[in-house]
C-alpha cells in the first residue's frame, strides 16, 4: 500500500527492454521475495514496475472480502488475474522487449466512478470533496474520457469505486485490463483524512490517473531508490513535453500539494486520450 510514496512512471506507451544478464538480479529479487514465484517476478517486470519490496498481500475489497494482491507501493495487481497482463516478446538482438499500450480502450471511455458511502469504507467528507474536485480536473480536460460521479452503495454498474480502507495516509491502485476496461478499485487510506483537501485531491487524482493507464513518472529512480531493471522509455514525442518534477504522477510529493495537475500531466493524458 501507498503510504504517501507511489512507484511506477506516468508514461503509458513504453519500450522495455530486459536482458538475459538480469537473471542474476531476478534471483537475488527471489531471494528477498520468497512468496513469490519467478513466473510472478517476470510479469511484473514486464508491466514495467519497479518490483524492489514488492509483498503479496490480502486487501480488503469494500463489501469486506479479501483479494489476494501483488503489492509494489500503491500499486496493487490481483494475483488471479495477473495472466490477464502484458507479457514479453522476443526481439531480434535475443532481448526480451514489449511494447505497452494499456490505457483504456474507446468503448470504455464513458467512466461511471461511486464514492462509497456503506458502513465501514465510507468515504470521509473530506475525501468526498476531493474526490469531486478531481473527477472536475479530469473533465475539464479535452480529451475522450467522461467521467461521471455519484456517492452511495449501489456499485453494479460502476466502472471504479472509491472507498476508504485503513491504513496511514496515501492509496492504492491498479492498472487497466487486457481488454482496455479501467481498473475497479481506489482504496484510500482512513489516515488520508488528517491531510487537507488538496492533499486529498492530489492522492485521488492520482489514484485515478492509475485506473486509466497512468504510470509514475519517476519509476525508474521513484523517490531516489533507484532502478531493478534495466529499462529503456520511449516517448512518441519529445520527453520535455510530458516530464516535469511536480507532476500529479510522481512517486512522492510535497506537503504543500495543491492537488492540481501540471501543464505536462495535462500534455499527457490529452495526447493519450485526444479527439480526432
């Protein structure tokens, strides 16, 4: 779970690149994360995350089940459906290498998001609020995305739920499935609530940004812990354009957050989701 740090890159079209020479560092990954299997180990890489410290762990779902997750910061992939994923493909230069696409596909751009409200995972009225304030954020956007927004226990037709789990302050999220659905679950931690409202804003923003293919844009130094893998980014168009330091997308920011996002966040997401 997140607890105010974040770990991937808010890049959604990527190159990754992982040569044979890394099987001795899989192998020490083996030797901290023994819960995990090698096969686990390789997908997640090939998601290109940032697999240090990663830790398989029961998370609450909001009616009060357990899932069984892959957790890497406030990242979070559900074991049983993590054959739903990406996996690598062999170049010709004998390198394992994958393209990356996953954002969510045209058909599923209309997002209906629930703030819960049912006993035990109910959204604070701080979290209601920033909630709003992000899902405006993201519709004053010019892109494909339509996001709509309601607060209660009625979740069959929602295409993301926020609830309120506990835990120290931050959150957590996945990313969208194979077949381009956004992910279904933003969990924010109940200690969130001691932090403002843009504080708020900015963890469910990004939060949010995950649910749609969004990744950190520092994963591959996130919070100066430096890099697992070796992994080469590729941009469609110029770096300058998408990478800036305050991005919403950061792995780790500041108190004084104002929870907005930067003019490179919003570079980003409407060159993912443009208009034709």
């Amino acid at each position: 779970m997140k607890k105010i740090t974040f770990v991937l890159l808010s890049i959604v079209i990527v190159t990754i690149v992982l040569s044979c020479e890394k099987k001795e560092t899989l192998n020490e990954l083996l030797g901290k994360t023994t819960m995990l299997t090698t096969s686990q180990l390789e997908k997640l890489l090939a998601l290109g995350v940032n697999v240090d410290n990663v830790t398989l762990e029961n998370l609450r779902l909001f009616d009060g089940t357990l899932e069984k997750n892959l957790v890497l910061g406030d990242i979070t992939i559900p074991v049983a459906k993590i054959d739903e994923y990406v996996t690598l493909k062999t170049s010709e230069n004998n390198k394992q290498q994958l393209e990356v696409s996953n954002i969510v596909a045209p058909e599923y751009r209309n997002i209906k998001i629930v703030g819960y409200s049912g006993e035990g995972f109910a959204l604070t009225s701080k979290m209601r609020t920033a909630l709003s304030w992000a899902v405006s954020n993201y519709n004053n956007l010019s892109t494909t995305l339509n996001f709509s927004l309601t607060y209660g226990t009625d979740t069959d037709t929602a295409d993301i739920i926020v609830y309120k789990v506990e835990g120290e302050a931050g959150g957590s999220a996945g990313f969208p499935s194979i077949n381009g659905k956004p992910y279904k679950y933003v969990r924010i931690n109940s200690d969130t609530d001691n932090l403002t409202i843009n504080m708020n804003e900015h963890i469910i923003t990004h939060e949010i940004g995950h649910c749609i293919g969004l990744r950190h844009k520092d994963w591959m130094n996130p919070c100066g812990k430096g890099l697992i893998s070796d992994v080469e980014f590729k941009l469609i168009q110029d770096k300058s354009a998408f990478l800036f330091e305050d991005s919403i997308m950061q792995s780790c920011f500041s108190s004084t957050s104002d929870g907005e996002f930067t003019d490179a966040d919003k570079n980003l997401i409407t060159f993912l989701y443009q208009k034709k």
